[in-house]
C-alpha cells in the first residue's frame, strides 16, 4: 500500500526496538508530518526512563491525537482506541525477537542521539527490558495481530528487515 493511502494521521506500532521510532522520523520528514514519539510523552524528561503519572501521560497523549496531521509511534494501549479513531492509516513492525534483541543492544551501547530518545536520558541494557522483549513481547504480538486483522484503515504489516527496507525504498524514504 502506498504511503499516502495512509496519511494524513499514521499510527505505527509493534515491539520494542522493531523500528517504529525510525520510520516514523523517515515519514514525518519525508511528508512533512509532526512526530510524534509515545515514549517522550509518557516518561519524564531527563530521567532514566521513569513514567509521568497516568493522568498526565493521557492528557498529553489525547492533545497530540487532536492535530490534522501526525505520524505518531508507540503502543501504549490504554490510549489505542481513542488514537485509532483519529488514525487515517495504520503500520505494525513486527520483527523477529532476535532483530529487536539486537537493536536494543546496538541502541543502548552505540547510539548515543537515537531518533525517539528520551531528552535528558540515556539508554542502558536493564534486565527488564531485555526480559520484555524476549518473553512479554510474545503475547503482545498475538494482540497486535489480532488488532490488525480487525481494524478498519487504510494498514501495512511489516514482518522482517528487507520489507521494511523495501517499504522505504518504495514511500521514497530515508533512515
């Protein structure tokens, strides 16, 4: 599906470290769309990754969905039904474990201005996170595709590195 069958309200989601947070800068500054990052909205600035309280993430969450245009990343499912309702089109990544396992790596020990970083942070290899993405990551992925096969938007489903690379080169796209 062609990138502009998606816009102007894209919502992209998946796994940790599937490349959500890339694509969605590719796309903002390819189609001139906002950004934004689910992650800097609900941690605080200039913490290691600690969370805003509940109220105040959604508040933020819900003024950002109010905007004619966006491309916003992250999955946050407390917030999913109002962000869909306002989404013009839909992207799931969904990477195999070890490609997401190895970007979390590569990001946290090598990438020191990553796109969707949290300002004021700095990423670091936790434990948690790596159980995250190797364990919890399983049944998230049957949700998510469930959520795909049922929703109603314009949607692409990108299943490993080469469609992803491939959907970039097709939207005109750079990382």
């Amino acid at each position: 599906m062609p990138l502009e069958d998606l816009a102007p309200r894209i919502c992209i989601m998946g796994p940790s470290n599937s490349g959500k947070s890339t694509l969605a800068d590719a796309i903002g500054r390819a189609r001139g769309l906002p950004i934004i990052h689910l992650d800097q909205l609900f941690h605080r600035p200039g913490t290691d990754w600690q969370p805003r309280p509940a109220p105040e993430f959604i508040a933020l969450h819900d003024e950002a969905i109010k905007g004619e245009r966006w491309v916003m990343e992250g999955n946050y499912s407390r917030c999913l039904p109002q962000r869909l309702q306002r989404a013009t089109g839909f992207i799931l990544l969904d990477v195999p474990t070890m490609t997401s396992l190895f970007r979390y790596f590569r990001r946290s020990w090598f990438e020191s201005d990553r796109r969707g970083a949290l300002d004021g942070g700095r990423d670091s290899v936790k434990w948690e996170m790596i159980r995250h993405i190797a364990v919890a990551t399983r049944a998230n992925r049957r949700r998510y595709q469930e959520m795909f096969d049922h929703l109603d938007l314009p949607k692409v489903k990108l299943t490993t590195v080469r469609e992803q690379a491939r959907f970039y080169r097709a939207a005109g796209l750079r990382r």
